[in-house]
C-alpha cells in the first residue's frame, strides 16, 4: 500500500462519495476510483459499498480507515519533527517541467506546497529531460519532472504520473485504421512519427522507438533543437501523412479534422519522475514531493 492510496480512501470515506473527494484532493473522479479499486484488489477485499446515494465503509473497510488516518497522522507528524532540521524555504523553488504535463497536476501540487510554505516563489521553467539534468547537477534546478529516472546516489526520484500513450491522426485515416479497441500500432506503418530528438531524453527515446520497431515501424532522424510544440504535432498530423503520439487527456484544443485514438493494448506508457538533490533539506520541496504523492491517474 502507498500513502497516496490511503489518504484516497480516507477522503472518499469521510466525504462519503467519490465526487465530492475528488473535488477535496483537486483530482478527476474516475482517476480516483481507479486508486481506491486498485486498493481493493491488493488487499482482496471489498473495502467499500457503491450505490447511488453515495459510498459507506465495509466491515473490512472500517478496519481499514482507522489504520489508514493512524498512517497518515503518524506521517504528518513525522514531516513536522523534520521540519525543525530543514531549511524553512521562504526562497525561489526552481521547477523544470517537460512538454506536456499535465496542468492539473502540477497545479495541485503548487497549491498545496504554497498553503504550507507561503514565502516559497516559484519560477517554472519548461526544459527537456536531459536540460533538466544538467541544471540539477549544476545547482541551478532545486526539482525537475523527468522523463526518465536518473541513476546514481546524487539524487532522489519519485513517479509522479504515468501516461498511457494514444495516437493522433488525420480523422479520414483514423476511421479506415480504428478497430473495436482504438488502433494497432503495426497498422501506422508508412507513416511518419512526428517526433522528437534523442538528445532531449535519450532513455525514453531509445524505449519508444524500440516498441516503434517491434510494430514494424522505422522513425526517421529529429532534426537536433527541434521542439515538440503542439502546433507541430498538429500540422504534421492533420495532412494525412503523419502520426504523433499523445495522452487521452492531451491539453490542447483539436482543430477538425484532427482525432485521438487509443492504441491497442497499451503499448506505450510514459512516466514522469520527480527528481530533486539528495541532500536536500528544504521543507518547501518536501511539501511538494508529498503533493505529488496524492491520487494522480494511471
């Protein structure tokens, strides 16, 4: 069991229903439910009785709820005994965020970070994952979202979200390729991959483009510098001769024309990891680390 699952299933309890927990920790209701199911089947119980009034707490559940709020307390607790040895923050928190994140999520989390240390300013600033990693060994990132974990004992890394990869398409294509579960990867063959170059994220690039191959399918080169922006992906796309992959919660507006597919089976998943200085002592990233550790979607 994960913290971020307890503390799901306290809110969902004490609220008495999926929606309104979802409002209290700032994520989408299916995101939840999807956490508090996965709780279930890792313990092999049913922890709670769905009806349309609402949720109440099994037999097992109850058991479980007052474990939980013990958790949670106990860890709270120990956030602030640490505190006393932690840098109180009051600074600049540098953030390196990748094309792409979800809005939602850092979002949630800056705000909870910002209740708890009010002085902390944040400065935000949109980097590659390999950017990222050179300012974090430079000194000049306090916590980057990578897309790729880094190893070595020089930092610390949480996953902070996990993207399950569609496809999008020109619509006419996308109705001849689309099948009953969303479009095979083997079917977009012949076209180009709207991409993006290895140099940005060598890891993730390699193990993308390796599940390209497997699927009978040969990226060509990136062109080194070029970015990955929305307006791209879409041009390229919408001539019918191009594919680009993106979440199903992808943030930008689709002109017509233009459709998001999901591919089947799941073949590509994307994973942002939080990464920040081992020996880091400020309270104001800590909060933010714990942020990021409530319910977020699969």
């Amino acid at each position: 069991m994960e913290l971020r699952e307890l503390h799901a299933f306290v809110a969902v309890v004490e609220e008495g229903g999926f929606s309104a927990a979802a409002r209290r920790l700032h994520v989408s209701q299916p995101a939840l439910s999807q956490t508090v199911s996965g709780l279930e089947r890792q313990l092999r119980v049913k922890l709670l009785v769905r009806s349309s009034t609402g949720v109440r707490a099994t037999e097992a559940g109850t058991a479980l709820l007052g474990e939980a709020r013990a958790v949670l307390a106990r860890r709270d607790e120990a956030v602030r005994t640490m505190a006393r040895f932690t840098d109180g923050g009051g600074g600049v928190l540098r953030i390196g965020i990748p094309l792409e994140f979800p809005s939602r999520l850092l979002s949630s989390a800056l705000t909870e970070m910002t209740e708890a240390c009010p002085d902390t300013r944040v400065r935000a600033l949109h980097m590659s994952t390999a950017e990222q990693l050179a300012a974090l060994h430079a000194g000049d990132l306090d916590v980057g979202l990578l897309r790729e974990r880094p190893t070595g004992q020089e930092f610390d890394a949480m996953l902070v979200n996990t993207e399950r990869l569609g496809v999008l398409l020109n619509a006419e294509l996308a109705a001849e390729l689309a099948g009953p579960d969303g479009i095979g990867l083997d079917a977009l063959t012949g076209l180009e991959w709207v991409g993006f170059p290895r140099s940005g994220s060598p890891a993730w690039y390699d193990e993308l483009t390796a599940t390209l191959r497997t699927h009978g399918l040969e990226p060509g080169p990136v062109p080194e510098g070029q970015r990955l922006i929305p307006e791209v992906k879409l041009a390229a796309v919408s001539a019918g001769r191009a594919f680009a992959l993106a979440p199903p919660d992808w943030a930008q507006p689709l002109p017509d024309g233009v459709v998001w597919s999901p591919l089947v089976g799941h073949p590509l998943v994307r994973r942002t990891w939080a990464v920040w200085p081992a020996a880091s002592r400020r309270q104001d990233l800590g909060r933010l680390i714990a942020a990021f550790a409530q319910p977020t979607a699969d």
